[in-house]
C-alpha cells in the first residue's frame, strides 16, 4: 500500500461524517483577506511570488471549488524555467523534487474548526495542457487530494498570466492558503524547502543535504521561472476570484496591491532590425522580410531589457508602394480580424498578403501565423493586421503602412505590442501581391528604426544598409554616374516669332555610354527671354523639353546639365532664331507658319541586350517619307545609312548604335539607340 492510500485509508472516516451533515443552503463566501508579497521588485528579476487570501461564510461553511489568481501585464511565467512531473508521478506522489516550483499551506474548515491547518505540501510543475503556458499542482496534506493549476495567457487583453487552483474538495471547505512561487526553483536557496518524492508534504521532509538541488551537467546554470515586469513605477494589483460550489457562476473578487517594481534600465535596452527586399532589381515590384530582434537571456543574476514596446521604420527612400495594387487587394475589417477578443482572427483569404511569426523568450517552439492587409485609411495609409499562434497563445498586432505626403518615404508602424519578452518578430510580405516596387536607381539605401520600450522614455534609432543589385530594368545593365550629355535640337533653326518651337533632346550616359535614367536634368537657354517647358524623362537616358523662341533674331546656347552627380556635367547645342519674313502689304493678316513636325526614326530590329554576333544589322524606318538617314557607332564619327544597316566588325564589350532622320524639309530627328553588350562565344 503506498503513502498516497494510507493517509486516505486513514481519514476516510473524518470525511464520511463530513459527507452526511446537513448541506449548507445560502451560505455567502467572502473574501476576508487577500495580500500578494515578492521576494525582489527589481524590474526584469525573477521574484518569489507569494498570495495569501482568507475566505469566510455568512453561514454554515460552503466549500470553494476553484480559485483564479490574475496577474497583471508584465510578469512572465517561464515554458522550460523547471522540469516537469508526469501525471502518473504526480498521482503517486513521486514527482523529483527538481520539478517542485514552490510551497503551499491549506487551512480547511474541519469539524467545526475554520482554522485547522492541513498542512504545507510542494508545488510541482507539470505538464500542461492546450492552449495552457504551464500547469502547477500540488497534493493538500492530510486529505491527500490532488489539485492541479492550469496557467494561461490574456491573449484577448493585456496578455496577463491566470493561475486557476481547480479541483478544491467540497469535503474540506477551503478557508485559507499561501502560495508561493520560486522565481528560481533550481536556487540552492530553496534547498531546505525541498519535499523528497513520495512525501505528500508538512513539513519539507529531507535535511539540508539530502535535499540539495541534484548536480547539473557542467557548464548549466539555474533557469528563472517567474519574470517581473520591465517598467517602474506603475501601479501593478492581482485579482482574486473564488467560485463556490454551490453557486459557480456567483464569483467573489477581491483586489490586493502588487509590489511597483523599481531599477528599470539596469540592463540596455538594444533592439535591432533587418530589411531584405525579394528583389534587387530596380522598378519591379518585391516583397519584404523584416526581423525585429531584442537580445534576451536567461540570466539569474542580470536583470532582462525592457520589451519593445512599439516601432517605426522608415524604409528606403525611393522604395514606393503601389497604391493600385493596395486598392485592387481585398481587405479585413477590424471585427474579422477580433481585435481585442479571444477570438480566431476570421480574414477573408484574399486579405491575406505575407506570414508572421514571434520567438518568445524561454517558449519551446515559435508562434506562427499571416499578414492580412486592412482597409486604407484617411490620408492613404493601410492597416496591417498580424497574428501568430502557438500551442498555448495567440498574438494579435495591428500595423500601419503609410506613405509620406510627397511620397519620397514610406513607414511601417507597430503599436501596442504586448508587454511580454519577445525575442524576434518576423514579417514577410510576399512580391506576388506587388505592394512594393524597388527605387528606380542601383545603389546603396538606408532604412531606419524607432524603436519604443515599455519602461522609462527611451528611444533607440538604428540604420540599415540596404543595397541593390547591378541589375538595371529588363535585367539589362544598370547605369553608373552620369558622365556625357549629349544634346541635339530638332529643328536647329526656328523663326523669332516668340511662339515657334524646337524639341532639345539630352542624351545622358555613363562612361560605358550606358542610358542614365531618373537623375534631376535641367534645360536652359542664353536668351533669357526663351521659353523652356517640363522636362520628360523617357527611362532610356534621353530627356526632352519643348523650347519657345522669343523674338530676339540670332544664335542662344542651349545647355543641358545633370546636377545628380558631383562634379555636375553638362552639353550644349545651338539654336539659330530667324528673322521673320516681311509680310507683303497689303496683307491683313499675315500666313500662319506651319507647326514644325520633325521626323521620328524607330528601330525595328536590333541584336540583344547581350549578343554573340560581332556584325549586328539593324532595320530602322522615319515616319516621314524620303528621309535620309545617319547613323553612328559609339564615339566614331557618324555616317549615311540606310535600313537594313550591318555594322563593321565589333571588339567585345559595352557598344551603343545610334539613328537619326532628316526630312526633305530639312527637320532632324532625336536619335533612336540602342545599347548592347558583345560577348565571347564559349
């Protein structure tokens, strides 16, 4: 017969008459007392926690069946800070003393005594059950009954931790009891505390020798079980809320005072974060991978950083979202979403546009989940909701995506985080919805974070490199500085009239006359009383602006110059403005000059970006008839031509071919070119 059946073979008797008196009707459980007590308030440590409450009755005793302890936001409970007891151990009392977590003492109401006390048993750590972060349990001396505490998570709120003591005895009416939880079961401190397997308890049955900690392997330490919170000078106050058994649903609550921690930024409060892009292609749509990261430890002895508590990252300048393909995406709704309930978020799968995941510090395994996209906002930002779950919680964050007014930035916002100990946070938004489109040019791009912490007011701002790839649109080649400007005017020649017109095209190249694309250009003329229209940038490298004579008969300089490089560069060209013809009296009103109408030559046919054929042929057409043509190989002079044109054998390397028109008129085109690159054939 083991000890569990003697000592209940030894009060059965006791019990039997406490099962034949007449049942209590209408007795009222109070609360008389509830205190709460920790070992140490400094923030981030691992205190032992200790609550003690007393219940009474306005009439004949009425036995409690459960007691909920809710803590408030902030303190942790550890998944691995103890070795848990099997439930077969647990049921005969030979749980390993290395899985005993604290002590509790039971006073009951028995034969008339409200104070008898039943003694103070070990608490155990044991397995625990779905959706719960860990289960305690403990065997009440002298009736030998086994009471386990289910631990959970307010996912629904402030991510609070509730400790729920179920399974009370109606035979033994609960009247008082202290808890208490070792913040480090593994400490020597708690040797003397220690009960030996197969003793129920009262008291700690084995000497100070004999119930030290067993040896660990070398180079292991103690692990924390209970985590105080990381900010000071809050008020913090437990919950306590006791079910009768008679009437469960009547619950009497009672609120006690926990210690304010103090000693906050004893340890540094140091986030980090990654960016990466799907693709370092420039003007593609990509996808995001960004990691928040927040160093942790286990550490006994050094208190843990303050958690985060909301971050803001500004990502790349020139990175842009799309906001037609945001509007073209279906949406969650906030209620969809349950925001705020311990609800399973319900998103329609057309909002959903990436995953998410979170590391929780001392969890065994990450919390998984998705990205779902929000309806927009007023003033064009979009809601991101994020949810990720594991076995025993759920998380849910809203973000905020949100372009700058002029559209140069765009940020990412997450607010309201949980105070909880989160050690990595990953978001990934997939390049197949097209949210997000690279910047236009190669190069080397900074993204930076604000991060808050929950604890005093402290802000940590940190910057990532963040560089594209050589790989330019079409994955042709990406242009490097500009270094030439070429400009050509078409006509070169137009009537001082203030209204006739010339097309001045700048052709801007790098050193490998490679297009150079999206950098400021800039036109201007010598006579200052020329018009000048917008510039178009037309993403080959040429940029053209419309030029209105004035009325002043002559040659002006007309100078293009890019100011995205340092030293500037810059190219010229020459319009001549004719005098106007006399008119020939008695003409009333004088003959409206045509508008001026150059030719424009398109090439048809071309080798590829990347080619073998060292004698290319080219085929190009003039929307004009009868044109001539011209055409030029890289820096060699130009020549006449015509369409098909084969050229002369070719070194390998970067080349670029160039066409222009003339009409019978004498108008010229802007060159048409084309850029490729001559390989050796393996």
């Amino acid at each position: 017969m083991n000890s569990a059946a003697r000592i209940a073979l030894a009060c059965m008797a006791c019990l039997l008459a406490l099962a034949l008196s007449p049942a209590a009707a209408g007795a009222t459980v109070t609360i008389e007392s509830f205190t709460t007590s920790a070992s140490t308030a400094q923030a981030g440590m691992h205190p032992d926690l200790g609550f003690s409450f007393s219940l009474g009755e306005s009439g004949d005793p009425e036995p409690v069946e459960s007691a909920d302890l809710h803590l408030p936001g902030g303190f942790f409970i550890s998944q691995i800070g103890a070795v848990r007891c099997t439930a077969e151990d647990f049921a005969n009392f030979e749980c390993w003393l290395g899985s005993q977590v604290g002590l509790v003492t039971i006073r009951a109401d028995y034969d008339g005594d409200p104070s008898h006390l039943l003694g103070t048993a070990p608490v155990y750590s044991l397995v625990p059950g779905s959706k719960e972060t860990a289960r305690f349990g403990f065997v009440i001396p002298f009736v030998a009954v086994p009471v386990e505490i289910p631990v959970t998570v307010r996912d629904g709120s402030d991510y609070g931790t509730n400790l729920t003591i179920q399974g009370l005895p109606q035979e033994t009416p609960l009247t008082k009891a202290k808890l208490t939880l070792w913040g480090v079961p593994a400490s020597t401190n708690h040797n003397t505390q220690r009960f030996a397997p197969g003793s129920p308890g009262n008291p700690p049955s084995c000497p100070t020798e004999a119930c030290s900690f067993p040896s660990r392997p070398t180079g292991t330490i103690p692990l924390p079980l209970l985590w105080n919170p990381r900010t000071c000078s809050v008020p913090l106050s437990a919950t306590l809320g006791v079910h009768p058994y008679l009437h469960p649903s009547d619950v009497v609550t009672s609120t006690a005072a926990m210690p304010t921690t103090t000693g906050c930024n004893q340890s540094p409060f140091d986030p980090s974060f990654h960016l990466g892009l799907t693709s370092e292609e420039t003007s593609t749509p990509t996808g995001l991978d960004l990691t928040l990261s927040q160093p942790s430890w286990n550490s006994v002895n050094i208190p843990a950083p303050a958690d985060i508590r909301a971050v803001t990252l500004e990502l790349p300048a020139g990175l842009k979202l799309d906001s037609e393909a945001a509007d073209a995406l279906s949406t969650c709704s906030e209620s969809q979403f349950g925001l705020g309930l311990e609800t399973a978020a319900a998103c329609p799968p057309g909002s959903e546009v990436g995953a998410f995941s979170i590391k929780v510090v001392d969890y065994e395994d990450p919390l998984e989940g998705a990205a779902y996209f929000g309806a927009p906002e007023p003033g064009g930002a979009y809601r991101l909701f994020l949810v990720a779950s594991g076995a025993s919680l759920e998380i849910k964050l809203v973000g905020l995506i949100e372009p700058s007014p002029g559209g140069e930035h765009v940020t990412i916002a997450i607010s309201d985080l949980p105070q909880f100990p989160l050690r990595e946070l990953q978001i990934e938004i997939a390049a197949s919805h097209g949210l997000f489109v690279t910047p236009v040019r190669c190069g080397t791009y900074s993204a930076t974070g604000n991060f808050t912490p929950w604890g005093p007011a402290q802000k940590v701002v940190d910057v990532e490199e963040l560089m594209l790839s050589s790989v330019g649109p079409d994955e042709g080649p990406c242009p490097g500085p500009a270094t030439d400007v070429d400009v050509s005017l078409s006509p070169f020649s137009i009537v001082a009239d203030g209204s006739s017109t010339s097309i001045a095209t700048a052709t801007v190249s790098d050193a490998d006359e490679i297009g150079v694309f999206a950098d400021d250009v800039t036109f201007s003329s010598s006579d200052p009383a020329a018009q000048i229209g917008a510039v178009n940038d037309n993403g080959d490298g040429t940029y053209t602006a419309q030029i209105t004579s004035s009325t002043t008969v002559g040659a002006s300089t007309i100078t293009v110059t890019d100011t995205s490089v340092d030293p500037e560069v810059l190219g010229t060209a020459t319009l001549t403005q004719l005098a106007p013809p006399t008119p020939t009296p008695p003409i009333s009103t004088p003959p409206a000059i045509p508008p001026v109408s150059p030719p424009v030559v398109t090439i048809t046919a071309k080798p590829g970006r990347q080619t073998h054929d060292r004698t290319p042929t080219f085929r190009f057409v003039s929307d004009k008839p009868g044109p001539t043509f011209r055409c030029k190989v890289d820096d060699r002079p130009s020549y006449r031509c015509s369409s098909p044109a084969t050229l002369a054998r070719l070194g390998l390397g970067a080349h670029i071919f160039r066409v222009s028109a003339t009409d019978a008129a004498g108008y010229s085109s802007a060159p048409a070119k084309w850029g490729f690159s001559v390989r050796r054939r393996l």
